[in-house]
C-alpha cells in the first residue's frame, strides 16, 4: 500500500468511528436526543432520532468498510450541515463557546469532503469490487453538493426554531 491508502484508511477509521460513536450515544439516549431535537425547533422528533441515529451508523460503518465511501463521506457532509445550521452557526467559531462553535462541525464537513473527492483508498471494499474510482473525484464532489441539497431540504421541512426573546 501507498502513503495515500495508509492516510485514507487511517482517515477512514477514525471518522467513521466518531460518527459511529455519535450514532450510538442517540440510539442509547432515544428519548435524551428525541427531546433535544424538540427543544432546537425539528418537527417530527422521532423521525428525525430516526434519521440521525440510522443515518450515523450507516456513515460510521461504510467509511470503517470503505464501502460506498463517497456517498457515505457525502452523508457525512450533510449530517454535519444540519448540525451547522440548526445548532452551531450563532455561536461563534469556536467549539469551547457557550452553546459550542461550528469549528468541531466544521471540520468534520471537510472531512467527508475530502474523502468522498479524494476515494477510499486501496485498503476498501470499493477498492475490492472496483467502485473507487466510479464514487471518487467529480463524483464525489457531486455526491458532496447533492447530500447539501438533502439536508437544506431536510432543514426547510423539519426545522422550526423557537423565535428569540429580545
């Protein structure tokens, strides 16, 4: 293997393991993570624990496989948007801020870009059944700007934050 398929296994794994983590802390604290998308304005909690639960483990599990990895990385990117756009973009950069920044989000978004234009690497399931490269570069940013599209979609129909005290 190349230093590129060693970086992209390693960037593989430990992302999708950080979604996968994410992924479970909802599925064990359904009526926790239920009540937050409430609290934040999503209508429809229970579909949207649904969503957010299935579609993290499903993220987690593809990129540690490598299998489907640009559609997953791009699922990634847009996870991470509703989370920008619904929680994170008043607070500042910084993760540390009160109410916590879009820097953590932030990263993780240019992350699954990265992968999703960039391919799995070698050491995938993509690599194996020869998909890489049909998933990878143009592709791939296209699956990127796609999931965006679904996520603000997801954004217009769910999302009604509670209106400001001023």
């Amino acid at each position: 293997m190349e230093s590129f398929d060693w970086a992209m296994l390693l960037l593989r794994v430990g992302t999708g393991l950080i979604i996968l983590a994410h992924g479970v802390n909802h599925a064990r604290g359904r009526a926790r993570t239920k009540a937050w998308f409430e609290s934040i304005g999503f209508r429809l909690a229970e579909l949207q624990w649904l969503a957010s639960t299935t579609s993290e483990f499903a993220i987690g599990l593809a990129l540690i496989a490598g299998l489907l990895t640009g559609p997953a990385a791009a699922g990634l990117v847009a996870v991470m948007f509703v989370a920008y756009w619904s929680v994170h973009r008043h607070n500042g950069f910084f993760v540390f801020r009160p109410g916590e920044g879009w820097e953590y989000v932030a990263t993780l978004a240019m992350i699954g870009a990265v992968i999703a234009i960039a391919g799995p690497g070698s050491a995938s399931l993509d690599d194996t059944i020869g998909l890489a490269e049909n998933l990878s570069g143009s592709v791939g940013a296209l699956l990127v700007v796609g999931a965006v599209g679904l996520a603000a979609i997801q954004l217009a129909a769910f999302l009604r934050p509670p209106p400001t005290e001023s």
